[in-house]
C-alpha cells in the first residue's frame, strides 16, 4: 500500500472517520427513512399487510428482504467449513513472519549485510538436490544459455528453488564456476558492476535494497546482456509481476519470462518422502494417504513448493499427517506475507473489494476496487490507468476469475471468488488490523456499498462486515455496526442486521451479541433506540434466532410490548416467520399463544393475533416453493397450537379480517389444486367450527359468501360447508371434539 504521511482527502468527512454521513436521498437510497416514533394501530397493520400508499417504501423492503436472503446463502457457503470460524485471529499479533527481506512483522529489520555474498556448495545442494523442474524449465534454461540474462517476472512459488536449478545447469560443465547471492540490488545500477567470470548471479525481489523492477527497460536489458557476455557470467533476476517500464520490456524481450507454470504438487511430495521416483505401487499408496488427510485439497489450494514439501517432511518423519494439513489450511501466514510483498494501493484495492464482494461480476468488483483505490491515495497520486485483470493471475494467488453459472437469466458475466473462503477470512482480517493508516477509508468506504443499487453488492458487503467484527468485535461494534444498526434508512439497518448474524456466529462472540440484541429490544427513550431494536428483530430472525429459537422469541415479546406503539409489529413478524421457516414452528406458536392469552393486555394480544395472521398467510420465500403458506404446509404437525390460535384470531379485531382472508386464500388458491393443503384447511375449519356455537355460524355466512362467489358447486369453500351441514360432523366436532 503506498506509503503516505497524511491521511487521504477523505478524512475531513464523517464517513472517514467512521461516522454517519449526512442524509443523502438521491445517492443513499435512504428513500424509506423513518424518524424513529411511534407508529398508530391503523398504520402498523396497513404496513405488515403492505397496503400502505408508499410504494417506494415496499419496494425497498422487498429489497432488503431479498438481501437478507442472498447474505444467507453467502453465510452458509461461509459456515461450510467447520474451520471458517476459528483462524486464530490472534495470530494476527502474535506471529513473527520472516519472509527472508528487509521485513519482519514482529521483528526489527535485519542489516542487509555485504552488498553479494557467495553461495557454498553445501547451500547451493538444499536446492539443487531432489528439485523437481517446473513446466516451463526448459524454456527458461535456453533463455539464460543464450541471452546470459533471464528475468523472472512472474508471481511467487518455486522461483528462487528454480533460479538456483537454472544457474547450477548453465554453469555445470564450468570447472571454476562460483554462486553469488546479490543482497543489494542497487549495485546492477553502477555502470562500474563488473561480474567474476564464470559467475552465476541471483537478484530476487523482497530484498532490504534493490533495483526499481519498474524501471528496468530494454536498454537497461542490452547492456546488462553485453555485461555478462563480456565476462562470461550469467544473471538471474527475479523481479514479481512486471510493472512500469518492465510491462514494456517484456513485450519486446525475449529475455523476460512472466510464468513459469504450475508445479506438479504431488511428485515434489514424491521425491521428498522416497529420494528418488516411485514406483506406480508406491505412488499409489502415497496419493491414497494424501486423499485421506485432506492434503489434496490443500494443494489445491496452496500452490506453493514449500507447502509441499512440508507435507513431504510430515510422511517422511511419521508425523501426524492430518493435523499437520489442519496446521497448514490456516492462511494467516500466507496472508502475512502476501501483504508484504504487495503493498500498493492498487493491488491491495483489489485483494479487498474482492473478499468483501467475494462471488460478484468482475465488473463489480473492479468498480468497488477503483473507488476503494480513490480513498486510499492522494489525487496526485491516482493513476489514469487501473487494470486489475491484468494481475489477477501473478498478483493474487488465492483469487479465481470463472465464468457465470448461467443458472439464471443473464448470468453469463465472469465472477471474481477467492478459492478458498478461510484466505478471504484471513485476508479481511489482516487488513482491518494492520492497515491502520487506512481503517476510515475503509469504513467509509463499506458505508458506501451497503446502499449500493445492487442488492448483491449490499448482501455480501454485509457479509463481510460481520466477518471483519470477528477480529475486534466491540471496535467494529463502536466504529459503524452501531451507527448503521440506528440509521434511518431501512436498507442500511439491515445491513447492520446480517453484519450482527455473522459476527455472533462465531462462538466466541454469541453471547456478547445476544446480551447486545437484548438490551437493544428494551430501549424506547430515544428514535435511534426504537431503530436499533427494530434492527435487532432483523438479527433475531437470523441465524442466531434460529440456533436459539426460544431465547428469540423471548426478545421478540420485549421489542412487541411497546405500549401505543405499532411500529414493532412487522419487524416482528418477520422475524417470527423467518424463524419458522428455519424450522422453529413450534417455538414461534408456543410464544404466539403465551402471548395471546386472555389475561394479556389487549393490545398487546390483539398484537400477537395480527403477527400470526401475517404468519399464516405468508408462503416461504426460498426458490422452488409450491407457495403453500408455510403454516397450511406444516400443520399436520402443530394442530393443537394452530387450531387454538386460528380461533383466537377469527374472534379477535383487528386480526380477524386479516384471518378470514387468509382462510379465504387457503380454499381459493391453494384447496383446489393440492389435496393436502385442501385436507388440511378442510379439517381447521371443522375444528374451529367446533369451538362453539359463535365460530361455527361465522364460518357458514364467510363459507357461503365465498361459495356464492366463486359460481362452483366443487368450490372448496362449498365442499367444507356442505361438511358443516352433515351429521358426521355433529358427531366429531359438534360437541367440542378435535
């Protein structure tokens, strides 16, 4: 990341140092605002039945809860791996990382030492024996026989154990050969650097001092070329990806090779454990044993040599072969050393807006990449041109650019995914800890996207906000989960709602996010206070209320006992149904009736009677339902709890208009094409019919009604009131039987 003494231009706005920025309607989106109050009877139901006149409003709830439902999906593919949640964060402090340059996180940079230093036989054989070639070995050593100069401009893995190979084979017929390790690259910039003969040279890149890569040019390569072939020695220059004049260069240098192809992980693994090749049988044996412990699917993952050879070692020693792939799928120190080696503000732009948008288009990416990029830099320092498809292959080892699935219409774009979601993990938690310099821009620059137009973008930004609250969760708590969770708008607080979902998913942090949602649903001193438990029902019907159904519920009767206030009523209700739809049915009705009990207050039953009239009318809102209220669907399961509480709602305004036409739906749109929903809504209206006298003469005028309506004698509504009529009902349900 560039190095810089003043903060970015951003700092002077309330974004960049993590606050609230001011009301922005056209650019926010905060067009749903509310400012906090208390909500009327008349105004709550018109909200949880989605007739109010604000049309922009229920759009933007419509699109908050299709967020919800995509960052639930992206929370899942995250919590697949059992380990997603448990990198030892701490790490992040506590390692010192030695990559072999000037820096030592955790250490005190070391003295660079004599500018080249020789290299003895001994040193030089921890290379060259056992090496396997990379594919493109023998292009590089023709390079290097013929120009005496090869730079390697390619990404990490493989190419100092390489570039040790080449010189050794170059120079393995030359009787005084000598090997020369250059710690202080500077030197190849003295027009006075005269090489020994028969020398071979290695320069690579993370070194104390050293040559500018990017500035290296074709007639830098000329003459170093007639150098070395004047004195008969030969250089090898490892350089990383190529940038500036070197990007140049390399398109018309034949002397510059930017890839080296991949390692063949497994035979590395071969030679180390037997000293030789194997033979099929023991090749066989070996990959059955890899398999087993996992280890194939780490090189999968991690390309580089050295992890190869560390499983190699834990064969070869008889060590615990399993844990030590466990030890080794933990990237922190991976991630460690890529932001050491990468820090411009350009490739460190990228890494992030890719983890945050893991799983998004490119182009998005890109475009969260660049405006990430503009608050990271000055503007004198921000270059005209950003190409980040250009690195992705040399510059981010752990980043995938894939085709669209094509699943679903128009999605044929290429998606940008971390190919391993613990890297993702590490790689968002590196940056939140140790880029203290950039930590409002960050900030501020995730405000951003948790309103951006596309509801993708706010569901995986949300995401990715809770997984950062996992490496300081009263920090993240205080820098913009608060703020977010008591802002206005609709869209941001559901942002905070999921961001909470992820953050008390790690078990650390459950109970302190559970104590949090439980002091937030008392609060209604202040608007900001009402908002927060508003946004703590959100969190409520998550993952977390779900793991804890009964808790939840608990929390849910708090936020909805709100004297003269109606505002909690669809919040509420959502996050009961979305806890039935986790399967927690029975925990939902068991409050609903507690709730619901004669002895309540009135309003706050007739409260709980709306909440599950909403709930029995809504179908589940994952693809690929029948759209079956979830409720009818379910009920041969809950028959107790759903026929008492069927008959408190048909008896009890404002709830009972709402049930009837919810019964009415159920015999209109679902009876009549699925018998189970017609044997299920058939045997609730006999049940509560046979309540008493009341509900039994309230059912035959709306059944007739709706029989009447409908012009058909096979209506449902007729069928079921013809049973009303027939003595076999008398008998089973006329004197109170269910």
């Amino acid at each position: 990341m560039s190095q810089q003494t003043e903060e970015p231009p951003v700092k002077e706005s309330p974004e960049a140092a993590g606050q609230e920025p001011p009301p922005q309607p056209e650019k926010d989106k905060d067009k749903g605002k509310d400012d906090g109050g208390p909500v009327s009877e008349q105004d709550g139901l018109q909200a949880l039945w989605g007739k109010g006149n604000d049309e922009a409003e229920r759009a933007e709830r419509a699109e908050a809860a299709r967020a919800a439902a995509i960052a639930a999906r992206v929370m899942e593919q995250l919590s697949d791996d059992s380990r997603g949640m448990r990198i030892n964060t701490l790490a992040l402090f506590n390692d010192k990382v030695d990559f072999g340059g000037g820096f030592s996180i955790g250490g005190e940079e070391r003295r660079a030492g004599r500018p080249t230093t020789e290299v003895r036989p001994t040193r030089l054989a921890r290379w060259t024996e056992g090496y396997v070639p990379v594919p493109h070995f023998g292009e590089a050593l023709r390079i290097l026989a013929e120009r005496r100069l090869l730079i390697l401009a390619a990404p990490p893995g493989g190419r100092k154990a390489t570039s040790w190979n080449l010189l050794a084979t170059v120079l393995r017929e030359q009787p005084g050969a000598a090997y020369y390790e250059v710690r202080d690259a500077s030197e190849l910039c003295d027009v006075r650097w005269k090489p020994k003969r028969d020398g071979g040279y290695l320069v690579h890149d993370g070194l104390p001092t050293g040559l500018d890569a990017s500035l290296i040019d074709e007639q830098w390569i000329e003459d170093m070329t007639v150098c070395l072939h004047e004195h008969g020695s030969y250089l090898v220059l490892v350089t990383g990806p190529p940038r500036g004049a070197l990007v140049q260069a390399g398109g018309g240098s034949a002397q510059v090779l930017t890839d080296l192809g991949r390692l063949d992980a497994v035979r590395l693994i071969e030679r180390r454990v037997h000293g030789r090749d194997p033979s099929p049988e023991e090749s066989a044996e070996l990959r059955r044993r890899l398999g087993e412990a996992g280890a194939l699917e780490l090189l999968r993952e991690d390309h580089r040599p050295r992890t190869a050879l560390r499983l190699g070692d834990a064969i070869r020693e008889g060590s615990d072969l399993t844990a030590c792939v466990q030890e080794l799928r933990d990237p922190t120190g991976r991630v460690h050393e890529w932001f050491t080696r990468h820090r411009t503000s350009e490739t460190v732009s990228f890494a992030l807006a890719a983890a945050v948008l893991d799983g998004a288009t490119y182009l998005t990416v890109s475009d969260a990449a660049s405006a990430l990029y503009e608050r990271l830099v000055l503007p004198a320092e921000a270059p005209f041109d950003l190409r980040f498809r250009e690195h992705i292959a040399t510059e981010h080892p752990w980043v995938q650019l894939t085709l669209g699935s094509g699943e679903t219409p128009g999605d044929v774009a290429p998606r940008v995914r971390y190919d391993n979601p613990l890297v993702r993990q590490a790689v968002l938690g590196f940056a939140w800890t140790y880029l203290d310099g950039q930590r409002s821009a960050l900030v501020s620059w995730m405000r951003r996207l948790v309103t951006h137009a596309d509801v993708d973008v706010r569901a995986r930004v949300s995401v990715a906000a809770g997984v950062i609250a996992w490496s300081d969760y009263s920090h993240a708590l205080h820098r913009y989960l608060k703020s977010w969770a008591e802002n206005p708008s609709l869209v941001v607080r559901q942002s905070a709602a999921t961001a909470l979902d992820v953050a008390g998913g790690h078990p650390d942090l459950t109970e302190a996010v559970w104590m949090l949602l439980e002091t937030w649903v008392a609060e209604t001193d202040r608007a900001e206070q009402r908002r927060r438990g508003v946004t703590a029902a959100a969190t409520l019907g998550g993952s977390l209320g779900v793991a804890r159904p009964e808790r939840a519920v608990k929390a849910l009767r708090v936020l909805l006992d709100r004297t003269n206030d109606w505002g909690t009523l669809l919040p509420v209700g959502k996050a009961l149904f979305h806890l039935v739809e986790g399967g927690c049915a029975g925990e939902v009705l068991a409050g609903l009736l507690a709730w619901s009990e004669p002895r309540a207050s009135t309003e706050f039953a007739a409260k709980a009677l709306s909440a599950f009239a909403f709930l029995a009318a809504r179908p589940a809102e994952s693809a690929g339902t029948s759209g079956v209220p979830l409720l009818l669907a379910g009920a041969e399961r809950h028959w107790p709890s759903l026929t008492e509480l069927w008959a408190r709602a048909l008896d009890r305004k404002p709830a009972q208009d709402q049930a009837l036409e919810t019964l009415r739906g159920y015999l209109d749109e679902h009876a009549h094409r699925d018998d189970l929903a017609y044997r299920d809504a058939r045997r609730l209206v006999l049940e509560v019919a046979g309540r008493s006298e009341r509900h039994r003469e309230r059912l035959r005028h709306h059944l007739g009604a709706w029989a009447r309506a409908a012009g058909r004698p096979d209506h449902p509504a007729a069928r079921v009131l013809a049973d009303l009529a027939r003595p076999s009902y008398v008998h089973s349900y006329g004197n109170g039987r269910t």
